[in-house]
C-alpha cells in the first residue's frame, strides 16, 4: 500500500570531515540553501594536538508551496463521478510532471502513463461489477501470473477498488524519483496525489479489503506494463545525410541543472533526442497485429516521389513559416488551429495524450447512460471507454515512435533551411513552431523525427476509438466514413487564461498574475469526431513542425491540379485542403523490405490501432509480437535492434 509523505522535514547528514591544526583548517564541503551547521572536535588518532572536527549540516526546505495550476473549463459534476476523478488525477499530475521536470514525460510515457492507469481502473472496477459483454484484461485464470488477476480475497465496493488502483499505480509512476528528478518534483506530484486522495468522491478507505485488492491491480499492471528505460537516448547518434533528422537550428542544446535539487546552480548542456529506441523496445499494451506505415516521399522505395515531396516542401514554406515571413500564406484561424491542438509538454499544459483526455471527458458525460453522473452504468460506461481509449493512444505511442526512429525523417525546419537547392529551400526559413506556452522561451521544434506526426497517430487512435465506442448509440457509420458525434473545446492553448510570458515564470505565484501577452480564449465546435481527426493532424502543418504527408497522404486530403504531385493553392496562395467530411484515408504506398503496400501517415497509423484492438475485445498483446526481451536483443554500434515482424532492416 502507498504512504502518504508529509511536507519535508529536516533532515542531517555527514558531508565532510578535515583535519585541524592551529588556524589552518581544510574542510570541502556543500552550501545547502537554509543549512544549520554543527560542529564537533574530537582526538586526532594521528596526533594528540590536532583535532578532527567534522561538520554535520542540518538541511531544511523552504516552505512548500504546491504549483497553483490554472483552472480548467469543465463543469463541477464531472468531480462526482470516481471514474472522472481519478482521471482528471493523472491529468493533473501530467501537467504538473511536464512543469517542474518530473517522471513520465513526453508524448509515448504520458500515453502509456494513462493507459496503464485506465487498465488498472477497468479491471479493478470490472472484476467487482462484472460485465457479460466483456472480460477483464487481466484474466483470474491465465496460466501465466504476469497475466493473472489478483485474487478478489472478499473484495465488494469497486469506489474503493478503483480508488486503490488508481493512487498505488499513480504512484508508482510518479514518486519514484531518480538522479535527474528533484525533491521539489517529487513533492509537487505527491502533493497532487495527496490532494486527490481527499477529495476522492465517497471518500477513500486505504484499509478496506476492496481498496487492497485494486491495489494488487495496479501494481500488477505496474509490473506488466511499466517500461523501465523510459525515453532514454543513451547510445544514439543522429544519422548523417540528406532527409535525416539532427537538431533544431533554433535550439541546438539545452541547458539543464547538473544538480536537479540546485536549479539556480551549474548547469550542462544537453542534445534531445527523445526516445529513439522507445518503439523498438517497449511492451506493446493491447494491439494483437503488426502496423507500419509506408516510406515517405522522396526515401527509399518512394525516391521516385520527388516531385510529391518538393510540393510538400513548397506547402511547409507557405502554411508552416512564421507570421513575419513574406511567404506566409496561413491565415489567422489556421495559426489558432495550430496552437489549439499544440500541447506540446509546455509548463502548466502538458502533452496530447492530456488533451485527448480533456476532449474524451466531454463526450463521455455528453454520451452518458443516465442522467445521474455517479450511477452504476456511467462508472461501467466510463471505465470501459477511457481504458479502451487510452490503451489505444499507449500503442499509437509505441508504433509511432518506432516508426518514426526507423525513419528519422527531418522536421521542416531543417527540411526547408538544409535543402541546399537555391530554387527550394531557404537558409533562414523560421517555422511558427510549438509553443512555449506559459514561459518566456521562443516556439521550437519537439526533439524527435517527423515522420509520422505523433499527433496524428494519437489523435487517430483515440477518436477512432471512440468512433467504434459510439457506433450504434449516437448513431450509425462505417469506420471509414464520418460520424455525427460533435463537440466543443476549449483548448487549455486558447483559455484567455494561460499566456506567453515577458519574463521567466514564477512557480510560486499562479499565471494569472504573471505578466505577459494572454492567449485569447477561443472555444472551436467540431461536427463529427471524423473532422476533428483531419483538424487535429493538419493543424502540426500550420505550427510548422510537420510535413502534410506525417499525416496523412496527400491525394487523401488536398485537392489535385492538372499537375501531377502538385496540389491546388487559392487566391492568397495558401494550401486548399478538401472537406473534412469528404476525406477517406485510402491511398496507400510500398515500404523497402515489405511486401505489400502500406497506408501512409499518422492518421491511419492511429486508426489501424484503434481498430485492431476494438475488434480484439481489448486483450493484452500476445508474447508472440512483444519486443525481444533484453537478453535476446542485439546491438549494432550502440543503438539496440530487435528483431520485429516484416520490420525494413
């Protein structure tokens, strides 16, 4: 069971000891901010008139203040129902992860984070309050015990089962710690725990025989699922060469603490690369088959593409460049777009897997069974979507970065600059970029390869899923055609709330009363799930950070010209793109070393994975297609290989 930690206390310890002779004295030691010395001489052994003295420093922590969080636009009755709440937990440990440099950041980890947790929920929740139209994913008599679900032992209220799932796997994932995790991190995340711990819905009773059994689930899907290497980059070197991504122009390094917990003290620079062997090693959660996705324009066994790829490069220049740039042709609304679906791991927003969440959330209670939020069916109806939702969007993780490393085709920004073609590309282009929201850094490029846009496949997963979730009960669609679920957001990017600041941001003192230029609140209706998917990838085309094709293939969603691998531009020269509701993502493309051809891009990467486990009843991922355990995996140079199912070499 976890324990509660209580606000740092003080604590001692050893840091130094010399020796003393006369006046001289050589002692190293650390300055810790609000140290209380004590000094104590004894004998020296070496001689009677010198004393040993050793310096013990009583260490304290300024007061805690918990990160204030700015308010986020969803009505209170979302907080009576325990599904929701646990929810809106990890959420808020997402965001607060990504402000002060916590574990489980980053799109795939965040994915995974709360796939993990929903798992744990679903199957807390549902071996209590059993359904006949499905099964636990975690089976009570699977042969092999890392599939297993523990045992009931007497267990009846699934509040508490789901209440002790939810805070044992939550804090598994986030309290921790590690080398590079500061005291304050882990303290912030604790207290958000903490917080919702109190205000769970019915209260929570740590001792109950219901509340232990949901936590043997969660650490139970702890044990199956937690993925030890994280995004580690040890090991990789960026690969030379024309189309190969390296690092961002605009921000080459960064420059972190060599101390996490002295964040004012020497600092490194440091090359991102985040998770390059991520997709080649990571268990996979529910998918049962292989997806891949087709070689982009102008690589491999689409060389012959040029001409499709200058036209996306021209496309990038126009709808992709910065609002001071001439060759802008973005309108207002598009650069709103792009910043609407952002998230890109900014301070107090978080990454897409939280916003999935936020838009999920929405339509689940739009959606719900029965007029009263906390009814039995809502808790089954939520606890069966969210988990299907976000076990899909923790593969989307795993395969889009697989692919995207496989790859390592080059964001625009080196794209358009490194063409080398006086005709083409242009050497100081400057994308709009992902924004910094809530500090006062400029927009940069996410530290990972283009191609396919993670966006994309996320966002294609989960509003796939949620297309198949639906199906029937709103309405009637095929799965490759629009739907008529709609909604309405407001982008945490876009609240009139959260901001670009002028100065670098105050943790202690909420956004609201930091200075700097206000993002304007600007709610977006969506009338199907299907539009949505379209906006949602297209929109990394308007920030710059993605080619059209990361998305999606080009005769899927442009309109042709009389040219062929051109595509039509209006009056202002800016990209025209075909109605959302007309879209059908069919074409598909060969890939070097595979028979067959293949769908290309993020959004039916995403779809395919949605699908599959829809349609697979939610079932763990056979040992059969896991990734090779590491006894098993190879290594050329330093860079680890599996052995994957008609994986290219």
């Amino acid at each position: 069971m976890m324990t509660k930690k209580t606000t740092p206390q003080p604590s001692g310890r050893w840091l130094s000891s010399a020796n003393l002779s006369g006046n001289s004295m050589s002692i190293m030691y650390k300055v810790l901010t609000y140290a209380h010395f004590n000094f104590c001489t004894t004998p020296s052994k070496i001689s009677p008139s010198i004393h040993r003295i050793e310096l013990f420093i009583m260490t304290t922590q300024p007061p805690f203040v918990p990160l204030p969080l700015p308010p986020v636009e969803e009505s209170k009755e979302y907080g009576k129902n325990y599904i929701l709440h646990w929810n809106l937990c990890a959420l808020d440990l997402n965001r607060v992860s990504h402000s002060v440099a916590g574990p489980q950041t980053g799109p795939p980890l965040s994915a995974r984070s709360l796939g993990m947790l929903h798992l744990a929920i679903h199957d807390a929740y549902f071996a209590i309050q059993s359904s006949t139209a499905f099964s636990t994913f975690l089976a009570a008599n699977a042969e092999d015990a890392e599939l297993r679900l523990p045992d009931l032992n007497g267990a009846t209220d699934a509040r508490q089962a789901v209440a002790g799932a939810a805070f044992t796997l939550l804090g598994l994932l986030y309290l921790q710690g590690g080398p590079t995790i500061s005291n304050n991190a882990t303290a912030q995340l604790q207290a958000v725990l903490d917080r919702f711990l109190a205000s769970a819905p019915g209260g929570v009773d740590q001792a109950s025989g219901s509340y232990q059994f949901g936590a043997a689930v969660g650490e139970a899907i702890f044990q199956l699922l937690f993925h030890p290497p994280g995004v580690s980059a040890d090991g990789y070197h960026p690969t030379p060469g024309r189309y190969k991504f390296d690092d961002e122009p605009t921000h080459p390094v960064v420059l972190v603490p060599v101390d996490p917990n002295d964040p004012n003290g020497p600092k490194k620079a440091i090359r991102q690369y985040h998770g390059p062997f991520y997709g080649k090693t990571a268990k996979r959660v529910a998918t049962q088959s292989e997806h891949m996705i087709a070689d982009p324009p102008g690589l491999r066994s689409n060389v012959d593409e040029g001409a499709e790829y200058d036209d996306a490069l021209r496309d990038i220049i126009r709808m992709g460049g910065a609002i001071p740039l001439n060759s802008t042709k973005r309108s207002p609304d598009d650069t709103a777009r792009g910043h609407f679906w952002a998230y890109d791991g900014s301070n107090l927003v978080g990454t897409p897997p939280r916003f999935y969440n936020q838009i999920i959330r929405n339509i689940a209670v739009q959606h719900k069974q029965d007029a009263d939020i906390e009814s039995e069916v809502n808790n089954a109806d939520f606890a069966r979507v969210f988990a299907l939702a976000n076990a899909a969007m923790a593969d989307a993780g795993v395969f889009s970065w697989r692919e995207k490393w496989e790859f390592e085709f080059w964001r625009p920004l080196s794209g358009v600059r490194d063409d080398g073609r006086p005709d083409h590309g242009d050497p100081f282009f400057l994308s709009l970029g992902a924004p910094s929201t809530n500090t006062n850094d400029i927009p940069f490029k996410p530290p990972f390869p283009a191609y396919p846009s993670g966006h994309a496949t996320f966002g294609g997963a989960m509003f796939q899923m949620l297309r198949r979730y639906y199906n029937g009960r709103v309405g009637t669609w095929a799965p490759n055609e629009p739907d008529n679920i709609c909604f309405e957001m407001v982008s945490d990017e876009l609240n009139g709330i959260n901001r670009d600041l002028r100065q670098p941001y105050d943790p202690t003192t909420p956004i609201t009363e930091q200075p700097g230029i206000v993002r304007t609140r600007m709610p977006y209706k969506f009338s199907s799930l299907w539009e949505a998917i379209f906006d949602n990838a297209i929109s990394r085309v308007f920030l710059g950070v993605h080619w059209r094709f990361d998305a999606a293939a080009a005769k899927d969603i442009l309109i042709p010209t009389d040219t062929k691998d051109v595509y039509a531009t209006d009056n202002t020269g800016a990209t025209v793109y075909q109605n959302p509701e007309d879209i059908r993502y069919e074409t598909m493309s060969t890939r070097e070393g595979h028979e067959g051809l293949l769908p290309i891009g993020g959004v039916p990467l995403g779809m395919g994975i949605a699908n599959d486990i829809w349609e697979s009843g939610l079932k763990p991922t056979p040992k059969s297609i896991q990734p090779a355990p590491p006894a098993e995996q190879s290594k050329e140079g330093e860079q680890v290989v599996m052995g994957l199912p008609n994986a290219a070499p």
